[in-house]
C-alpha cells in the first residue's frame, strides 16, 4: 500500500489558489450587497415622492401645499411641490374658449440633512380652480 503525501509545493499553489477564488467571491459579495443597497434607497426615495405626489394631486389645491406628518411620516426628507404656468404650449392653443389653463405641478423630493434634492417628477395638469370659481360667482 502506498501512500501519497502531498509536497510542500503543491500545499502552496492549492491555498493560493483557493486564496484567489475566496478573493474573487468576496468581492463579487461586496458589490451585491452595494447594488442591494442602492436599489433599496432608489425605491424608498421613489416611494416617498409617490406618496407626496399623490397627496398633491388629489388635494389639488394650490394655496395648501404642504403635506401632513400623519401621510408623510418621514422625517429625514421633505416634499416642495411648485406651481407654475405650463411652457411650450403651441400659440393656437392658448386662450381658447372654454379651456382650462394648464399648470405645471414639480415636486421634488429633499433630503433635510444637506437639502439636496433628491428625485422630482413633474406633473402637467389642468386648473379646475378656474372652473371652481366661476361657479362661485354664478351663485
């Protein structure tokens, strides 16, 4: 019967070896947690800017801009929602009979910490506060 040692060479080319390859899987770990991260943010910050944009629009009034704590219960951000005339409508189309102006909601999500701003999303949509206020009168 014999027996096989394995020499002193050998031993060494096979931990380097499995050295390498634990280096490569780290590595390849490392960079997959990061994307994860990233990818978590990416959608809590989407999410927070959801959730502001879809209280701005169904409140649908310009003068109370502001969203309450209880429907945005993040603390370390903010939502800033402007309202402005939209731009680049065609000539022919302005100042039509019957027709609602357009307005150009942007709402931008902002860290507190830096006040950077984050994410925005920019909403074209109709003034029915004209309309609104007609009816007012009538009455």
């Amino acid at each position: 019967m014999k027996k096989h040692l394995f020499t002193l060479l050998e031993t060494v080319i096979a931990i380097a070896i499995l050295a390498l390859s634990l280096t490569g899987l780290f590595r390849l770990l490392g960079h997959s947690q990061r994307r994860i991260s990233d990818a978590a943010e990416d959608w809590r910050e989407m999410h927070m800017l959801t959730l502001g944009s879809e209280y701005f629009m169904l409140a649908g009034k310009e003068e109370n801009l502001h969203v309450p704590d209880e429907l945005f219960p993040y603390h370390d951000y903010l939502i800033e929602c402007i309202v402005e005339d939209a731009e680049g409508v065609p000539e022919e189309l302005q100042n039509q009979e019957n027709q609602l102006p357009l307005k150009k909601w942007m709402i931008k999500l902002i860290r507190v910490a830096d006040r950077k701003e984050c994410r925005r999303v920019i909403i074209d949509r109709l003034d029915y506060s004209a309309v609104e206020s007609e009816d007012d009168e009538v009455l």
